[in-house]
C-alpha cells in the first residue's frame, strides 16, 4: 500500500438543515469549532499555515473573496486562504488541494473546509443558482434543469440496462435509512419504498424523493504531513490516494449518458496511487445528488460491473451490513447536501468511521474508505481513499 | 539563491479591453492558443496534466463551474480543472496553486491562467460586482465602494506623511506612458499631470484617472518542472519565490490605513524563499488597481521605507529607466484589469521582459522579476519572484 500522502488530525461538522439567522460565515466558525476543540494538542492561531474553503454559489450571498472572510472569522485573519468553485465538488477540490499542499512541502498543518447557504433561497431561486453549473449558455438557457439532466442520465440508464424505478428508489430508502442515525443529518426519518415511488415527478423518471436536499451547512478538516500526525492524535486518518478528472460540461457533447467518465477516470487514479483495487473498500460516501448518481457512482467506482448498480442496490450489497456500506451518513440525499461543504463533508463521514466514531451508523471494522464527489453532471469528479 | 519551485515555458495574453460579443471561454481560448503556438514542443493534448483557472463574478455570466468548462473549450475535456476565485487575486492564486501542484510531485506539467468579462456590465452593475470582495455585510451594504476605500486609505497616506494628491496622478502618467507601448493594453495613450488631476473625483481624492479600468481579457501560463524546462524552450522563466498572506476583510478592522499588511507578510515569504532582497529585484508588476495601491506596493514590497512611495514615484525611480521600474505593461491602470486575469497577466509581462521580449518598454538587463497581486482592500495579497 502507498505511503500516505498526508493525514487527517480532526475533523468538525455544523448540523445540516435549516440554520436560520446564520450567515455563512458564522456557520463554518461552528464546524472549525468542532474541529478545534476536538484537538487539543492543535494551538491553532499558531499551527495552521494556509485555508482552502469551497464554496459555490456567490451570488446568493452577494459576496465574494469568502477565503480572507472565513479566515478573519475564524480567528486566522493573517492566514493564506483560498476559495475554490468547482459547484458541488467545492470542498473536495479544497480537500485535495489541501492535499497537495502538504505533499509541495510549503506547509506542515492546513485547514480544508467548505460551506454553503441555501435555505434562505426561494426553491426557483436555488434550481437556478444550482443550475449554473451545468452549461449555462446552451444548456440551462433551454430550460434543461438538474433534475431534468440527471434524469436523462436515468433514462439512458434504464434504457440500456433494464434498471428500475425502483432501484432509484431503494437508494433513497437506504440512504433516509442511515440519515436517521446521523444527529446531523437534514432530515432524519425512514421512508419507505411506497413513499419514493408516490412522490410527486419532478422530472421523470425522477420523483421528489430521488433528489437530494437544499440545506445549509459547513465542513472542516484539519490535514498534516503524516509523519507529523501522531503529535496531535492517536488515531489520526491517512489519505492515501487522490485523483481528479473532467467531463465535458455539457452532457450534449457526451457519447454515453450512462457512465460518469470523470468519476471512472479520478477513480482509477486513486486506486492507483493508493496501491488497492475496489474490493478493498471498506466503506464509501458517495456523490447521490439523485438517486439515479449513486447507481452510477457503484459502476464508476468499480463496486459492480456497468449496468449492475440495480442489481447492487436490490440485493442490499451497498447497507450497513452489506459487503461495501455506501453513504452511511445519510448521503446528499438524507444527511443533506449545502453544495460547498458536500466534498469536505463525505471525508468527515469517512473520519468518524475509521475512528469508531460513527455510533449506530458504524460500520465494523473499517479499516479502508472512499469518498467521491462530483461537480454539476459530472463535469468535475474528485475522488479520495483513506486508511486508518 | 534558491532552487527554483517551477518554471514557466510558455505564456498567452488575450487583447485587453472591450472584447464585444467574445464568450468567457472564447476569450480564454485565445491566450491558451497563444501559449500552445509559441511552445512548439509541448504536445498540449498530452502533455497538460492540470488546470488551474482564475475567475472573479461568476454572478456577471451567469455560470458556474468555470474550471472544466474552460477545459472543455481548450480541448482538454477530462484534464482535471479547477477554479479559483479569489476577488482580484483569482489568477495570483491560481498560479501558486500551480507552482504548489508541481512542488507536490503529482505533475509535471500543468495549466495556469485567468479570465473576466466586464465590458458588457453598466458601470453600476460592474461596480456592484467589484464591491463583493470587501466586506458586503459592513461595508458595501452601506455604501462604501471599492474607490470609496481606498480613498480612505489615500487620506490616511496623505494625512501621516504628507503623500499629495500629484503623487498618485504620477503614477498614472507613467503607467500609461507605459501602456501606450504595449500593443495589448486596453488604453494605450499617454496622459499628461494636468489631465488626471483636473479628471472627475470619483471619491477624493482619488479621480477618475486614479482608477484602473474595466477590461475583458484572459491570460495563460505553462508551468513545469524546473529540471524539464529545458525540453521546451531555451528561455524559461524560474519561479523562485511565492508568498501569500491574508488581512482582515474589512478595512475598519485594520489598526492603521497607510500599510498594506498581507503584502508586506507575503512578500517576506516570498524573498526569504527566493533568499534575495528587495534591492535585487530588477522590474515588479504591482497591483495598482487605484493609482495610491501602486504607491502602498512600492513600501510593502520594501521596494522603499514606509511612507517614501510618493518620493519613489516622484523621483522616477519605478520609470523603465530607472532603478526598479514598475508596471512596464502599463499595469492595471493602462493594459487594464479584468480582474480574474490579472495575476497571470503580471506574470506574462515577467515573461516577456526576463526573455527579452518586451520591445519598446524592455527592461535591459533584467534578471529578477518580480509579481504582486492583490484581491479586495488587500485581504489577499499573493507575490511571486521569478529569475531567467
């Protein structure tokens, strides 16, 4: 197995859901709280030396340059720290970053985060916002929504390999499953099967209940060399393989609408510099901004053949006692999905599990996990691998 | 001296300026072409392993995720891509992101650059977008506009030692001496004294010729290894420093108003890298998005002692002939800013003058270049040192 790019020495969490009355700026102070109150080894005026933030939309808070904004309320107002954009996959692109950093050798401890505000926006409001991320000019301009992509996704999906309605629907019963044992998931209820399937269409095949929450939240990691690790904790979390890859932006420019080539391709850069192959995860959180993303996440990921994430999903290959838990936390679909903080967030799902810290969602022994976390539909993938 | 962190082997400029019915990614297309075209020996389909893109509003174009869309539309559609918005420091952060990712070990040849679209806002329109990188909630929110702030800091320069108003008009006779000999700038026409100080006062005491312009335009680099440049060229350019600082985002948090405080930060981090002192510098591109920020850049860069940047400027010590000259592309005020471009930019015109490529504003002899990039009031301040 590769030697460990760099380690996680503690990680917070703000509660996903509607956090009225905080701004943004407010709501990451409570997640890097948790992260530095959580290590008290870390004096963390003096040992943090840089910030990467996500953070997406803007134009919702009216307000750009968050890096210095975040920095300055956290207490780090001298600190250098960077926003990254890359829609949904903001905070994974941070994480990574924060990864590279360690590994150029200009730094000892970095702190990676994101975080995002939606609830205060009307649902037309944040389709449109969210929908930026796709091709503006020759995609949203036509009224091509993100439902309506990822549904067409679905379609072909269904079209191709005889996948089902209701395997969409079983990952949303399985991920409302795990984020009813997550105290800060969004929405923390069971559903049942009948429930997805009756749900109101939003953009066939895709109903209510396949798609992932609007919520507020933020993310924090805090990330050293390894060698350095055991200063600050007994049971620090390695990251031992990074990858990153594009697709095109627009999914008219794409040859086949059932495989998320980016995802395949950042995984396969992964898996390679951390020296395993997919049958050795352990644990994953991936990216189920609908449900029809998580089935195609199982085949780009390489936990099923293409084609076989119906199958994956209906024989409970991918639940809690299943032979490769996937989205214990709830996923975007349960635990909630505030688009900057999604990335850094999954890799604090993957810390608490390898640290046996997962409580009634904890998957036993965890030794291996992964988190892979998309931009738009698919047009950036970011995928990590962690060990204990 | 140090050993060099990155090399650059090729760069583009797109025209700055008004670049009517120009797409975003069409314009960066342009300086990508330039820097494919002049690199005969980059295969830049194979050889470009990252992007990495400044971009300032995503609010004026209605688009998010400008990473892999700027990929796609250079032909590069699954090279990983991201994008960094930084208020006016976007490409500044870019490009460190570019020298940490080649430090890292994980590439050997990546992307770098930035890109704006300005021209097709009303002034108010553009001006409102511009004030998202101070404080919106404390400042913007009550009126406080980006000349309005540092005009305040103009007054406090003025007020502590007795800067004068003809100082900051120097700056723009010589910046836009300089930009008329440069057949990229936006405005290239030399202005006499008289004609800056009897321009409209935007927010005293800074007028209309104080202030730089509202530019669309792109800029481009190819970075390597230093041990590989010499496969791509006979010229590289090292990168032999990089610094970063923060400062609070809002300036009414700051204890003194004449002090750039994270320029000062980043370019001490920048020299000890690079292990020279400020006096070895032969040419800077500073940020002088307001005529008295190229004044602040000359004292945090140490280029004088706190307080001298009027006497600097009126003595015609940063002219092209004199001991450090500044701003020799006509700088933010005279080739224009658009804003997610100017880091990279600066450090095009660094490439041209250290390969003698300069023409008629060529610096002679110029071993050490060096680049500061501000985002805001100064809350990110990025520099960067360079050597042929």
């Amino acid at each position: 197995m590769q030697k460990p790019l760099a380690a996680i020495i503690s990680a917070g969490l703000s509660k996903f859901g509607r956090l009225d009355g905080m701004s943004l700026r407010e709501i990451f102070a409570v997640a890097a709280k948790e992260a530095f109150d959580s290590c008290p080894n870390l004096n963390y005026k003096e040992d943090i030396k840089a910030i990467f933030i996500g953070h997406m939309i803007e134009s919702s808070e009216h307000q750009c340059h968050t890096g210095p904004l975040i920095g300055d309320w956290v207490g780090l107002p001298n600190t250098p720290s960077l926003r990254f954009e890359s829609a949904c996959a903001s905070s994974g692109a941070a994480l990574r970053s924060g990864v590279m950093a360690i590994m150029s050798g200009l730094f000892d401890i970095v702190m990676v985060g994101g975080v995002e505000r939606l609830t205060h926006l009307k649902t037309s409001e944040a389709t449109e916002y969210l929908s930026l991320s796709a091709d503006y000019a020759l995609e949203q301009w036509n009224g091509f929504t993100f439902p309506a992509l990822f549904a067409s996704m679905a379609k072909a999906h269904m079209h191709k390999y005889r996948t089902k309605e209701e395997h969409f629907a079983m990952v949303a019963v399985k991920n409302h499953s795990c984020g009813a044992k997550n105290p800060k998931a969004h929405l923390q209820k069971e559903i049942t099967l009948d429930k997805v399937m009756s749900s109101k269409v939003i953009a066939s095949p895709l109903k209510l209940y396949d798609c992932s929450l609007i919520s507020d939240g933020a993310s924090c990691l805090i990330l050293t060399k390894p060698e350095l690790a055991r200063k600050f904790t007994d049971s620090p979390v390695y990251i031992i393989g990074t990858g990153q890859a594009s697709d095109t932006i627009g999914i008219y420019e794409r040859d086949d609408l059932t495989k998320l080539n980016a995802s395949i391709l950042a995984a396969k850069q992964a898996y390679k510099m951390a020296d395993i192959s997919p049958k050795e995860v352990n644990l994953a959180e991936v990216h189920d901004c609908f449900t029809v993303a998580e089935i195609l996440a199982y085949e780009a990921l390489g936990f099923c053949k293409p084609g076989e994430g119906g199958n994956m999903i209906e024989n409970q290959e991918t639940c809690l006692d299943g032979c490769i838990p996937v989205n214990m936390s709830g996923g975007l679909k349960s635990k909630g999905h505030p688009v900057g903080a999604t990335g850094a967030a999954q890799a604090y799902e993957i810390f608490l599990q390898l640290t046996a810290q997962a409580d009634k969602r904890q998957v036993s022994d965890a030794r291996i996990g992964l988190s892979h976390n998309i931009g738009g539909t698919g047009s950036t993938a970011i995928v990590h691998i962690y060990k204990r």
